[in-house]
C-alpha cells in the first residue's frame, strides 16, 4: 500500500484517501482578461508531464480535505516529501541529496 503523508494532518495514510490535483506551482496570469487565446490555452491546458522528480497538488478528500504539495518520483511513483500550499518549492538538488541518504539508512523523508 502507497502511503502519503499530509502535512496539515501530520500523519501518513493510504492513497485511496487522497486526490491529484495537477502540477504545483503554475502561476496565474495577472490580468487574465488580456491576454492572448494561445496565453490563456499555455496557462489552462498545458502542463508538463516528466519523467523523474515533479512537484504535484495533491488533496486529502477523505482526512482534512486541504490542499498541498508534493514531490514526487514519476518512476517509482515515491513521494520524496509533502509541505503545506503556499510554501515555496523546494531545492530539488538538496532533497534528492537527502533522499539518497535516506535510502541508505533506512530512513524515508516527509
């Protein structure tokens, strides 16, 4: 069983109880009024979709119903780690650092 940790609720629970909500940290348009039909499709419809580390939305429908983010591992699909919305996203070069240490000692991160 994949078990993802919430952040706001500080507890790691099964995936059932949690849904995707697409790539983190898109910024919206400031005006969105005015900008062109190619803009607004950038901003709606596309979204990248790597192979390796992404930072993902995700919500906890069936706990505290919030959003939040997290990193994720497309490969292996682990969650490397989850912080609060609004958090600034982060040093991928540092947590996949961390991760690889983790696996060593037998450690995950959160």
């Amino acid at each position: 069983m994949l078990l993802v940790h919430c952040p706001y609720c500080d507890e790691d629970r099964p995936e059932i109880e949690f849904r995707h909500a697409g790539e983190a940290h898109i910024e919206r348009p400031r005006n969105i009024a005015e900008i062109s039909d190619e803009e607004f499709a950038q901003y709606f419809f596309y979204r990248d979709n790597p192979k390796g580390i992404t930072f993902e939305r995700w919500r906890h429908a069936h706990g505290c119903a919030r959003f939040f983010n997290a990193v994720r591992d497309t490969v292996s699909d682990k969650f490397l780690m989850t912080y609060k919305a609004g958090e600034p996203k982060p040093d991928i070069a540092a947590l996949i650092g961390d991760s690889a240490a983790a696996e060593k000692t037998g450690r995950g991160t959160k």
